[in-house]
C-alpha cells in the first residue's frame, strides 16, 4: 500500500494577555511641579526667601491636626487601605480598552469556534484579577443572568470601596486649612506676650500665618486633587470592568466576534483603526461590444 501523507494542522497558540506595566502619572507630577514653582516663584520675584515659609513647628501643627482628624473621622482599615492606595495617584497601569477589546475578541473567536470550554486554559493565564473571574464563571457553566449579577455586584462593592479611601484625602482636604488657622492664631497668641518690641512683632505676625499657608496649599496643591484623581481612576476602571462584564456575556451568547466587537467600541475613547483589507484583483470577463441599432430606416 502507498503511504498516505496527511495534512499538518497547525496548532493556534493560546490567547495570553501582556500583564500590565505601571508608568508614572506626568499629569500628576508635573501638575505638582508646576504648582510648587508657580508659588516659590513668585514669592521669589517679590524678593522673598524660601527660608520665609520654611517653618518646621506650623507644618508639624498642620499635618499632625490634619491627620488626627481624619483618624477620628475614619475607620482604621480603611485609611491604611488609602494610605496604600495612594501610589496609584502618582501612577498609571497600562491597561488600556483597545487591549482588553482584543483580548475578548480573541477568546470569542475560538470559543466561537471549539466551544467556551475550550478557553479554561486561557482563563487561568489572564493577569486581570475580574476578567479572571467573570470568565471561569462562564467556563464553568454559570447562569448567564446569575453571572452578571455577581460581577455586577462586585463592580459596585470595589466602587464603594474605592470612594471611600478618595473620601479620607477629600476629608484632610476640608481640615487642612482649619488646622493651618489654629497654628496661625497659637502664632499670633505668642506674638501677643512679646508688644513692646515691635520688630519682634512683625517676624511672629510673619511666622504665624506660615501654618495657614501650609493648611491652604496642602489642601489645595495635594489633598484634593488627589481625592479627585482617585475618583477618576475608580470611573475609568469601573468603565472597564463594565466593559468586560459585557464581553463575556457576548462570549456565553455565543455572539458573532463582529457583533462583540461593535458593542464594546462603545466603551472605548479610542476607536480601534479599522484593519486595512487586502486589495484582490479579479480579472473581469471580456465584454464583447454590441455594435449599435442604425439610426435610420433601411429601405
């Protein structure tokens, strides 16, 4: 018998998203530099000294007042869970929609393709802790409705969660510059004891209201924006989840990869550019020519 060479199939490789990478937030940093100059600055060109605001007792009243009253205000685990949540103010996790996008469509095409239990591998590898989740659900089985009610739920637990570590630097936001009046006027009390020598009177006036100017600007150069930052970064990644939450439904539906593709734009800022066809060139059949009707009648 004559050896019978059958085809090679090749193997797919499987769908393994890029774990994140974490780049520092220039709009941070550089909104901070730019305020910080801005005000030395100009009290530079006023001939003034950084040594004029440079007062270790007015920012020990100030960040002490400030943080013993967001301790009172709140609960323990939650400030240490926004002390540790701060660096994501000064950060950015690259995890941009496009990628997720492509990722989901990915899995759809070959869930599509082999079934949805064919992406279990493909579950276990994803990095995203929630995309992670939502799709072992639907690996396993899980009611479709009853699947987008737990991640919907946890969607609005880690939001809750979110807005409340924003609250503690919004809360320091709103007692910093109280604190910074109370060291002011425990400055001027000082300066009182001391009227008969009135330069001595000038440099306490001048020193006292250094704590208000250390309660303002923290307030208003660190502690709210970073509340607001913090704030954009739990919408954004709410969005996202949102996002995913979608797909993995569109996968269950078993939706054609297009149709998913179209949804989840909608979530996205940035459009994915189009794929740029390959122009096919068909030859088109001759095309014999008809010679005219004569115009006039034959006699």
């Amino acid at each position: 018998m004559a050896d019978v060479t059958l085809p090679t199939v090749k193997k797919t490789a499987p769908v393994t998203p890029k774990p994140l990478r974490a780049r520092p937030d220039i709009a941070t940093l550089g909104g901070i530099a730019v305020a910080l100059l801005g005000i030395f600055g100009g009290l530079l060109l006023e001939k003034g000294s950084i040594q004029d605001v440079a007062q270790t007792t007015a920012a020990m009243i100030v960040i002490g007042g400030t943080l013993g009253a967001v301790l009172i205000t709140t609960p323990l685990p939650v400030f240490l869970r926004a002390c540790q949540g701060l660096g994501s103010a000064f950060v950015v996790k690259a995890s941009s929609a496009s990628s997720t996008i492509e990722s989901l469509i990915q899995y759809a095409t070959k869930a599509r393709k082999n079934g949805i239990v064919s992406l279990e591998k493909e579950a276990a590898t994803i990095a995203d802790p929630f995309l992670r989740k939502a799709l072992n659900l639907a690996v396993d089985g899980t009611d479709l409705q009853e699947l987008r009610k737990m991640m919907e739920l946890e969607i609005a637990l880690s939001e809750q969660a979110s807005d409340a570590e924003a609250r503690v630097w919004e809360s320091a936001g709103g007692y910093a510059p109280t604190i910074g009046i109370i060291g002011a006027v425990m400055g001027l009390i000082q300066v009182m004891k001391s009227l008969e020598d009135i330069k001595a009177v000038g440099h306490g006036i001048a020193v006292a209201f250094v704590a208000t100017v250390y309660g303002v600007g923290s307030a208003n150069i660190f502690f709210l924006p970073v509340a607001n930052k913090l704030k954009a970064r739990t919408r954004s990644a709410t969005l996202l989840k949102d996002l995913m939450v979608e797909g993995v439904v569109g996968i269950v539906e078993g939706l054609n990869p297009t149709l998913i593709r179209m949804k989840l734009e909608a979530y996205n800022r940035q459009p994915l550019q189009p794929r740029k066809a390959k122009a096919i060139k068909v030859a088109s059949p001759a095309v014999k020519a008809v010679p005219a009707p004569p115009s006039g009648n034959q006699g």
